[in-house]
C-alpha cells in the first residue's frame, strides 16, 4: 500500500518528488495528533511538525514528519491485567444493576395505582429491563471470546 513517502511501493518509483494535496497534508496531521493523545509527542512538537506539515510540499517532506512514530495497531487491546480488574468492575456494576432491577419489581408491586411514584418506576423498570440483560450480554461476550483466544494459543 502506498503512502507519503513509499518510494518502493510500486516498483521503485520515486513517489517522494510527487506534490502532496491537502488531504495527504490532513492525513500526516491526524497521525500527529494521535501519536500526540498517545504520548509520543509532547505540545511543542507537535506545533512545529503541524506547521512544517501544513508548510510541505512533497510526500517526501511529509514523510520525514511522521518516520520516528511508531504505528500502533488501531485494534491494540488492553494488557491482561488491567481487562481482567475492567471486568470485574463490570461484574459488580452488573450485579449492582439486577438487583437495582429486582427492587423496582417489589417496589412497583407494593405501589398503589393512584400514586405519583408509579410513572417514573415504570420508566426506571423499562430502562433497567433493557439495560441490565444487554450488560450481562456483552460480558457473555467478552468472556467467550477471551475463551476462544485462549483455546487458540493453547493455554
């Protein structure tokens, strides 16, 4: 795949020479940002590569920018630890949720019809009853599918 400064790509062209449009500007400068947001840059160097992005002329000016930066997989995932303390949260904060929605049963069973409690308890149900199996869902989910990456590298 080509990009700004990949000479090699289609058969040894020198696509360096080649102007760069203002998108290709754009794209260095949204790859500037992100490497900003992850750490790798800090304020200073990111003004003066933006202006020297904004300021290039070629894809070769362009890739100079960016050449220090390691790409990082946009699918990156968070070490085993720190998913397996996110879980647990999620755990607690799911069981916290069923019992909020079993709570609002026996409250809304012990209401009288004519009281003003009964319209919000009835939305506060119809959210938690949405809300609460979609949750256990995704943790289903989660948990079958670090199952199936552990399966798969045989641990």
């Amino acid at each position: 795949m080509t990009g700004p400064g990949n000479e090699l790509a289609a058969g040894g062209q020198d696509y360096g020479r080649l102007r760069a449009s203002r998108a290709d500007r754009e794209q260095v400068i949204d790859v500037l940002k992100a490497a900003f947001t992850q750490g790798r840059l800090d304020q200073d160097e990111l003004d003066l590569r933006v202006g020297r992005a904004l300021a290039s002329r070629t894809y070769a000016d362009l890739a100079v920018l960016t050449a220090d930066i390691p790409i990082r997989p946009s699918g990156a995932r968070l070490p085993e630890a720190a998913r397996a303390s996110v879980n647990r949260k999620a755990v607690a904060a799911m069981t916290g949720a069923s019992a909020v929605l079993v709570a609002i049963c026996m409250v809304m069973a012990h209401t009288s019809d004519g009281s003003p409690f009964v319209i919000p308890l009835v939305v506060i149900f119809l959210v938690m009853f949405v809300a609460v199996p979609t949750g256990w869902l995704v943790l289903l989910h989660d948990w079958l599918e670090k199952r199936s990456a552990r399966a798969a590298t045989g641990q």
